[in-house]
C-alpha cells in the first residue's frame, strides 16, 4: 500500500469519466459508482454499476463490469493495466484486481465498510514482498466522490439483508 496518493492529470482525467459513468447508472436505479480501466493511459474498457438493475446481480459491481469488457488478447498484460473506479473497489473487487495482476488502481473515494484497502497487508505469502499487488492510491477525489459515496450507502442501508426490494 502507498504511504503517498500519487495522482495525475491524467488519472484525474479518467476519474472524471468514472463519475460520468456513476452518474448515467444511477439514473438507470443503480448505485452510482463508475470504473475506467486504462493501458498505457488508453481507455481499453469502461462501465458501471449494474448490480441493481435491469435485474438483481451481485456480481456486476462497477469495477467486475469493467473488467468483464477488457479485451481478451490485452489480459497478457494487466501488470500494465489502471483501474479507476469512484469508490475504492469492495474486498471482492479487490481480490480479483489482485488474482489478475493489474499494476495499479485509483480511486475517488474511501469505503471504510467494505473497501480492499484492509485486506492489503493480510494477503497470502505469495503475495510476500509486494510483488502481485497493485499500486493502491485513493482517496484521491474526495470532493468529487464523497457524495456518490453516500448515496450507495444510503441505498444499502435503506435495504434489508434478503430483501427482494431492489
């Protein structure tokens, strides 16, 4: 994990996108949260939140949607690959990031619930030495991102666990 948030224009950039995305899925009834994945600064896929709707799928969290639109022939070279979300990617957003090696992820906003930064420094011994785990940095567009944040928490809390109300 990174002692610094290390940012640029760029990652700022794509962020802005990720927010974009956020804000079009939340029209849509999804959580607004918003993911780019970039190599060597090129958009290679994008998406959103989609979790709640057209129909209930806990997997399509912004980032495993991304993911799932990522050229197949580019996979060789995730080590290269940034993931950008808005909201700093949930343990199993994070764990998949890590079982596929990607270089780097930026996120806007902090989620001191279920967030992956907690896991970081409890990963297995192959993971010894930081060889594997991706430079982690956020929150880096707190401003921007902190009320999106909100709002998904906000969405959950108003939904009991096994509800058929999403």
């Amino acid at each position: 994990m990174q002692d610094k948030v290390k940012v640029s224009a760029e990652d700022l950039t794509h962020l802005r996108r990720a927010i974009e995305l956020a804000l079009e899925t939340e029209i849509q009834g999804n959580v607004p949260v918003g993911s780019v994945i970039t190599l060597q600064g090129e958009v290679i896929a994008e998406g959103a939140n989609t979790m709640l709707m057209p129909q209930y799928n806990p997997i399509w969290h912004a980032e495993m949607t991304t993911l799932s639109k990522v050229p197949v022939e580019l996979w060789p070279r995730a080590r290269e690959m940034t993931c950008y979300s808005t909201l700093e990617p949930c343990i199993m957003c994070t764990g998949t990031l890590l079982l596929h090696g990607f270089g780097r992820v930026v996120f806007g906003s902090s989620d001191i619930d279920v967030g992956g930064t907690a896991i970081l420094s409890h990963l297995p011994r192959y993971y010894d030495g930081g060889s594997g785990v991706p430079e982690w940095n956020g929150p880096c567009f707190a401003e921007e991102c902190d009320p999106l944040r909100q709002r998904v928490h906000e969405r959950f809390a108003k939904m009991p666990v096994g509800s058929d109300n999403f």
